[in-house]
C-alpha cells in the first residue's frame, strides 16, 4: 500500500447498509423500496439525516434527485461527483444501488473524520427512479439531469398504478426547486455491485468499468396462418413456430461468433391465439442484443434481419423486425479509469477491465461529464433478486477505491 | 348411378342451414350459438321444430341431448343413429356439426316424402356441447352417452363464467328425463365438413373417414436460471431458450420421418418471468402429438422424451415432460365405411379415404356402435373461423351419400 493511502471504514458502511435495507424489507431478505412510494420518502428521509450530520448541504432538484455536499476548499470550482440510486425493484435486493450512494456519503465521512480538504467540492447523489420498475423509463432521474429527456417528459411518466412522477414527488415532498440541468463536473464516479458472475469466477476484488454495452431491444413478429392442429398436414401449414426456431437458433451462433461480449437474450414470447390445438397465427418474441461496440451492434443487427427473413421465407410465413429501444454504446472516460486504476494499486487490489452489460445513472452523467464505475463482486452474479449478495470486505474494498480515486480528481496537489 | 339409389333435397338443406347460421350470426358472417346459451336454446328449438313436422318423436336425455326419431317397421330393433351437434366455438362458423344434424333431418325428410319406410328406426341426435368452447372438455354430451364420463361429471362441469353446464341445461330448459346411457344401435353414422385442406387440394366431393388420430397433449417445462441479460456471459447461462429452440427443431424432424399422417404443432408458449431483459427462469410450450396408429404415437412420445432430455441437457437447465391429455387413435367400423364407399359409388362420387385429425362426437360413439363419418370439402380446409365455407353441392352430395348408407343400414332386403 503506497503510503498516503486512505482507507475508509466498513464497518460503518455495512451498518448503514443494513439500516437503509430495513426500509421496504421483505421476508425473502430483500428489499421492496420502489421510487417515490412510502418506502422510498423514508430512505431518502434517512440518507439525508445523516448527510446532516456531517454539516453537507442538501438540495433537491425537479426531478427530486438529492444533492448532498461537501464544499472543497475552492468551492468556485466543478464539484466530485459520486452517485447511484436509492430506489430498488419490487422484488430487489439490499446492495443494487443503495451501496453507490452510501459508499459516498462513506467516502465524505471519512475525509470529515480524518481531516483531508480536497480543494474541489465533493457531491454525493441520490438519483430518482434508476430501476424503472415503478415508472418506465428507467434512469429517469440521471436522464433528466444530463438532458437526454426534458424535464416535462420526465415529470410526466406514469406508474403502473396511474398516478404521475410529478404528483408521487409533491406527495412524498421531494419536488425540489433545483433546476434539474447539468452543470461543470470535474469528475463522476459510481461504485456498484457487478450484478453479474465475471468478478466472483474470476476471484477479482474489484472490476474496473471501462463502458457500457450497446443495447438493442426488438420485438419479432411472425405471421403465419391459425389452422386445427389435427386435420391440417405440416405441408400446407405456415407455421411460425417453424420460422421461430430456426431465427432462435441461428441468433445464438452468431453471439457465439461475435465474440464473448455479445449477448443475445430472448426474454419473452407470445402465441396467438394461443391455444394447445391449433397452430398459431402470430408469434412475438423479445430478443435484446448487447456489445460494448457500436458497429459491431449494427451488424448483428444486420444479421438479425437476414435470418428473420430467410428463416420467415423458408417456413412461408411473413417476418418483421421492431426496434423498440436502444441506448448507444458508451466508454468511460479515460482519465477517471486511470483514477481508479491508481487507486486500487495503491491500495493493493487486484483488479480487471470489465464493460457493464446493465445500464447505470452513469451512462446518461457520462453524456455531461468525465465518468467511469467501480464494480465489485456480488454472489452468484444474482442481482434484481431478493437473495442478492455481497461481502462486506468487497464493499469495503470497492469504497476505499472510490475514496482514493475521488481524492485524486478533487485535490489539486501544490 | 344405381337405379334404386336415392337422392335428398339439397335446396331444402341448404335453406335450413342458413336459418339456422341466423341464430347467433356474427357481423363476420360466422355463428356463435355456444353450448347451452340463449343462442343455443333458439338453435335447438328450431331443429325441434321441423322435427315435429316431420312427424318424429322427441326426447331429451338429462344431458340435453336432443333425440328425434322416425319408427321403423320393427321399432323393437336397434335404430341407425345420424348424429352431430348445433353448438359452435364463439367465433364459429355455419357449417360444423350443424351440417351434420340437418343432414340428419333431411334424410328422414326424403324418406318421408317418398313414402320409403325402413326396418329399423331411425334416430337424429343433437349432442350436447361438442365444441368445448363453453364448458370443458369437448363432446362431453356424447361422451357421457357413451359412458366415457359419468353423469356427474358432466352435469357438473362450470362455464368460463362460472355457471354449471347443469343450471345451464336447467336454465334454457333442455335438462331432460330421459336417461343418458347408450342402448343396442345398429349402426351410427356422422357427415361433417372435413375443417382441413387434403378434399379440397385432391378435388374429390367425398372423403371416407376411416379412423380419427390419436392425439396426445402434453406441456414441456424447461427450468433454467433467471438472471440479467446484460452482463451474465453466455457460457454461464442456464437458458431455457437453448433447449426450446432445439426441441422444436427436432420435433419437427421427427414429423417428417413418421411420414404424412404425424402432426406436431406447437400451440402456445409461456416465458417466465418473461422480461425484455432477463433470461427466461421458465420456459412452458404445449406440444400437440397426433398419428393414427397408437403405436407410433407412442414411439412418438419416447421419442420426444429422448430429445427433451438430451436438449435440456446440453443447455444445462431441466426438462420435463407432462403429459396432459390423450385421445386414443380410432378405428371406424368395416361395416359402416362398406355402406359409405358403396354409397358414393351408387352416386357416382368420387371419394377418397381419410383419417380424421380432429376430435368429433363420433369418437364415444365408436365405443358404443358401429360408427363411421362422412367428410366433404370446405374451403380452404378453413374451420373455428366465421370465413368457413362450404358448397351447396359438395353439401349435397355428402347428404346423398349419407341417405344411401343409412338405407343400407336400416332396410332389411328380404
């Protein structure tokens, strides 16, 4: 460990990560603390107390993104910004998110505690709706903020149970007055667990994030002809099922041949009609394609659309493929990665290059400022799940490295 | 044509059949007289009706199958049984099962109107709730007849909305005295729209159904793991989609080799959670089997436990095989086919002979009589749809070949 390594205090943070993770416990052992419910007004209530107890200032903007700061010595200055969210899926765990935004209020704890200025101000965010499990989309908090979606979209959103954005933020008293708008940042960072299996397989404390995957997502649509399963020989049928699984099989080799960054995943489909006995008329499946590439995205998709119709010809059925969304692939910036990358060194701490196949608040603050993630390790991969886990040493590993990266980009040294 | 073959009043048929298609007539064109709804008591007070006209005697077993009977000079013996059903699937359409019972009707017509008496009785049954639209299963009336279910099994069987098929039968008041039980019957004979394509590709009026298919229902499970479809690598996924896309693959191979009469189709899908962007923890596919020879069906479903197996297997994750339902395979009686091939050859009809792929009334019947079933084209082999169509004449030729056999049948040559 070099010298002037600072270290921050677990011990703390786990504590804090169990008392955020009684708010909206489920007896499964996760957490059910869905943007701007009941639940999510107490975790906000409680990250701010302790925010004032550490003399920050708070602000909540339009979007009721929290700001927690502590000011640098030079407080004209582009601030440090650290953020995550707070908000979990129904069904979620204690760490997606939640150990962002505490790993920041931990990182100004321990600078308070030890007595380091640091010549730029360091700001901690609380993000508002990152899952998007309550309104859609997801990110929508970090979106706004970095103007990919303007503000009336954004307070405009409904919930499943028909109510707005804007209206749950008057109820629960986060409709701040803050403009919500991007503003100089000198650096961001958000630490976070892996949500995936590569760290733990890899038996890597600490994943350096140096992107985030293109992400495509389709609906294909197959249109054949709903004839009785018993009297209708194969020969005659037009069968999507038979399109169906050519295009399923041949999407698979092709992630295969594109190499191990290329993730294909078909996550839903529907029949119609729908019935044991007859063969459908119409078959809808989801595919959503990953890459840390761009053009190498756009030739799977490329691709994707010569299966669809080759397969759809041979089986004499008619095949469409829907764009429904896609968010571009993203890279870090390169001078925060080597922040990161400093700091686990000095810290002595293995670490690897990883790009993230999820998306995070980071990808929409990496429009408007330098970014880059910290992953570490989570059990089984398992994430957006009540057994979602963690150890406390990895946390910690992951919060130390956040603090000596964050302290490289906020004190200037004479 | 033979000099004493007979010929029935295809206009009056026709004209009856689109009275009928009035009750319960979609904008579509179509029917929806489901079983045992205001539609349907209509439907069966219509038929009644030009029963009564006829002279014939009317009794209605405690099913609600309608019986209409013409005596026989030996009313003592076993009576020829011309059976179908009114009911239709909620988009039907105006000839299935109908055709059949007014055929029936037309038959005792012109045997009336030319003062031909037969030795035995004739009887035309209208079956309760072939279609199974309403109340599950399908030919429950028949089959109750036929001793496949129980009395109470029957009477208790609940509507989508709730209702018992009993209340219903009480309701619309065709809860009869009479018991439902087969009886010694000398020969029983059904004339049915074929509601597949193979008469009409072939251009032949009359198809002789020899058998019905074995059918077998089944649901393949396969288990995996759900986890995110961004940063879970491929080769760490336990995807149910793996072993889907390769079991309908070699389902569908497997069709191919057990020659033209197997049929495989793959009717509805349900993904689970079945979320744009994580891999399916379940995926359940019903699989519909059908062949007319029981053997191969069952060579057929070892077959499929094989490729179930091997495919889970190789992608890791758990398959199963449950089956839900069978239809053993039928042979039609020797006697009754004769009577219908000599029939069409009185007529000069070119027929051809057929296995039917779909369930009738006449499979229970099979059980308790010498049964067989005449097919006649419809359009497109288009059936379960309000475009279903037929010809007058193919109609026509169909209830002249069913007249000549039921003669055969029910006149004893001295």
């Amino acid at each position: 460990m070099a010298p002037n390594t600072l270290k921050t205090n677990g011990d703390r943070l786990w504590a804090r990560l169990m008392e955020m993770a009684r708010i909206g416990a489920t007896p499964a052992g996760g957490c059910n603390r869905q943007a701007l419910t009941d639940e999510d007004r107490l975790g906000r209530a409680l990250f701010e107390s302790w925010c004032r107890a550490l003399n920050c200032t708070l602000e909540t903007d339009q979007m009721g993104n929290i700001f927690a700061r502590r000011a640098g010595t030079e407080p004209g200055l582009p601030p440090v910004l650290i953020g995550s969210h707070l908000d979990t899926q129904p069904t979620g765990g204690k760490f997606d998110g939640v150990f962002g935004v505490l790993a920041g209020l931990e990182v100004i704890e321990s600078l308070v505690e030890q007595n380091i200025p640091t010549t730029h101000s360091i700001e901690v965010v609380a993000w508002t709706n990152e899952e998007g499990a309550r309104f859609s989309p997801a990110m929508i908090g970090s979106g706004v903020f970095a103007g990919a979606f303007d503000l009336e979209y954004g307070l405009s959103r409904r919930s499943r149970d028909g109510v707005t954005l804007a209206s749950e933020l008057q109820r629960i008293g986060y409709a701040g007055s803050r403009v919500c708008q991007a503003y100089p940042i000198k650096a961001a960072f958000e630490v976070h667990i892996e949500q995936g299996p590569i760290l733990e397989a890899a038996d890597m404390p600490i994943g350096i994030v140096t992107g985030v995957q293109g992400m495509r997502w389709y609906d294909l649509e197959l249109l054949g002809e709903a004839v009785h399963a018993g009297p209708t020989p194969m020969n005659t049928r037009r069968d999507p099922v038979r399109a169906l699984h050519t295009i399923i099989s041949e999407v698979y080799k092709f992630a295969d041949q594109f190499g191990p960054w290329a993730r294909v995943t078909f996550g839903d489909a529907r029949f119609e009609p729908g019935a044991r006995n007859t063969v459908p008329e119409k078959v809808v499946v989801t595919l959503d394609l990953r890459h840390p590439e761009e053009s190498t995205l756009a030739e799977m998709e490329k691709r994707l659309q010569q299966i669809v119709s080759t397969s759809a010809a041979q089986a004499n059925v008619t095949g469409k493929v829907h764009q429904e969304w896609q968010s571009p692939a993203i890279s870090f910036n390169a001078h925060c990665i080597a922040a990161i990358e400093a700091s686990a060194q000095s810290l002595d701490l293995n670490a690897m290059h990883l790009v993230s196949g999820a998306g995070h608040d980071s990808v929409y603050v990496s429009r408007i400022a330098p970014t880059a993630m910290i992953f570490v390790p989570c059990k089984g991969g398992i994430s957006h799940n009540e057994s979602e886990s963690a150890e406390p040493a990895d946390l910690t590993a992951g919060c130390d490295v956040l603090l000596n990266a964050v302290v490289q980009m906020a004190v200037r040294v004479a």
